[in-house]
C-alpha cells in the first residue's frame, strides 16, 4: 500500500494559527509585538528565497519584520556592528543570519555575536549546550519542525529506532540530541550516519524512522528502507527548470519508490520546508515573551 503522505504544508498551517492567535493575544493583553530581524549577505538565489519566505511568514503573523539585506562584498565586521546593533534594539526579539556566508566572513565569529537570547536559530553555542543537557530555551528550527510532523502525524517515538543520515550541526546533530532526550516527543534509540559510514543501508534498513539530510538527491533508494519505515526527507535538491524558468525540485530520497514501501513520508517540497519558518515564527514568539518575562 502507498505510504500516507505527511504534508508539511498543512501541519505548518495548523501551527501558525495557533501562533497568529497567540499574537494577536500578546499584542491585546500586554502591548507585545514579537519582533525579527532576518540578515542576508550576498544574492544567493536560494537565499534570497528562503529570506523572502522568512518575511512573508512573519508579516502574515503579525511578526514585526526588518530586513537587512547586504552586499556580497560586506565586511565582517560592518556585518558584527549590524548584529550589535540588533542585539540592543528593544523591538527585535530574534535575529536570523542567513547561511552560508560569503567566504571571507567567519561563520562562528558571526554566530557567536549574536545574543543568545535572540538567537532564533538556535545556533549559538549557549542554545546548542542547553539542548544538549535537556533545557533548551529555542530548539532549531528544521529539527523542532521534523519533530513536530513526527509528533502530529501520529508517528510513535518513544522506543523507536531513529536513523539519521547527514551530522550538520543545523540537522543532524540537533535531530539526534531532540530525540534522545528523556522527554515527551522524543526517548528513541538513535543512530547517526554519515560520509564514512561503513554500510549505509545495514543501518538505514533497520530505521522505524529514517530522517535524511544527506544533501544528494535521491540517495536513499528502496533497498535501503524498512517496510513500514517513517521517513522524513529533509533534502532540498535543485535537479533541472521548467520551461518557464522554475526550480524543479526534488528531495534526498527516491519519493516514487520509496512510497511504496514506507508507512509514511514526506515529500519535497510541501514536507520539512514549510515547518522550518513556521518553528523560526514560534521561537520569534518565544523569544518576545521570554524578553517580556511571560514565559
Ligand atoms: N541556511 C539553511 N538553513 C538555515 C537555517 O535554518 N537558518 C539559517 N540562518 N540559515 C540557514
């Protein structure tokens, strides 16, 4: 039987009106409108994509929305007086530095200038520690949302074996560390696979949950995967154009296989995509109340 289909889209869409009815509430009852600022350095197509979205999410919430878009050839450190700029501004609440950077900006240096307390993202060193140790103040964004459609498509995931492909510390590393936790959503046994893995498939084959993020298209084939097998394609691949110019896209799983075979999956787009900005907007929403002292 072809596996249930786990639509990003629609779970995102439950989840930001939820979060557009928890602003509308913070701005009447305490005057508080959660704020971002998004930062982009250079024209990267796809950055510039992922920004836009960013933007657009935010102002359909009722997120207070600044964007500093900059040139390729910006400084690190015009870039470090940005963030601290930022960082002092009472009406921001989360910041967000989209990446990869340009080469000649040390990415750590830049991450690590930003107040953890607005850090979104969760990518400086203090949210990534705090995680680690079960207290986390945000969680990141595509790891919080791979849960979330785990959680709200009915997947069990207490006990189950959870294979991750691909250790970034924006997936993979973080997955891992939210799934083990002793916690509600999460207690499974979890295994991380990655470029010097042995064998691939003895691993992958054993998954009752199998979330990718290899960053190669279709590399995870029908062989590889357990029949009834949960899987969660987190790759964004771009495999050719329309003739009218758009990006065709397409996942790091073999969709048309391996839906015959799994329980569930999610597709490319319309599956992890959508949940990444919508958990950006709840840990914007986080951060507003955490600086107001409401949560
Ligand atoms: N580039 C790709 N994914 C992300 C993300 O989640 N956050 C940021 N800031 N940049 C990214």
């Amino acid at each position: 039987m072809p596996a249930q289909i786990i639509s990003g889209t629609e779970i995102a869409k439950q989840i930001r009106e939820e979060l557009k009815q928890e602003i509308a509430e913070l701005k009447e009852k305490h005057n508080l409108i959660p704020g971002l600022a998004t930062v982009l350095v250079g024209e990267d197509p796809a950055s510039q994509v992922y920004v836009g979205a960013k933007e657009k999410a935010s102002i359909a919430l009722g997120v207070y929305s600044e964007r500093h878009d900059l040139p390729a050839d910006t400084s690190e450190e015009e870039l470090l007086k940005l963030i601290d700029k930022l960082n002092k501004d009472p009406k921001i609440h989360g910041i967000l530095v989209q990446l990869p950077l340009p080469k000649h900006i040390n990415e750590t240096r830049v991450l690590y200038a930003i107040d953890p307390k607005k850090d979104v993202d969760g990518f400086h060193p203090v949210n990534v520690g705090k995680l680690m140790i079960g207290e986390p103040d945000y969680l990141p964004c595509t790891p919080h949302g791979i849960q979330q459609l785990l959680i709200r498509s009915g997947t069990k995931i207490d006990g189950a074996e959870v294979v991750v492909v691909g250790r970034s510390n924006i997936v993979g590393k973080p997955i891992a560390n939210i799934l083990i936790q002793k916690k509600d959503g999460a207690n499974a046994t979890v295994t991380v696979c990655h470029t010097r893995t042995k064998d691939m498939a003895f691993h992958t084959k054993r998954a009752d949950i199998l979330i990718v993020a290899a960053g190669k298209a279709k590399a995870i084939t029908a062989d590889m995967v357990k029949e009834g097998a949960v899987v969660i394609d987190v790759g964004v691949n771009r495999i050719g154009k329309t003739p009218e110019g758009k990006a065709i896209l397409c996942g790091d799983v073999d969709f048309d296989a391996v839906k015959e075979k799994a329980k569930a999956i999610t597709p490319v787009p319309g599956g992890v995509g959508p949940m990444t900005i919508t958990m950006l907007m709840l840990n914007t929403v986080r951060a507003a109340k955490l600086a107001a002292g409401l949560a």
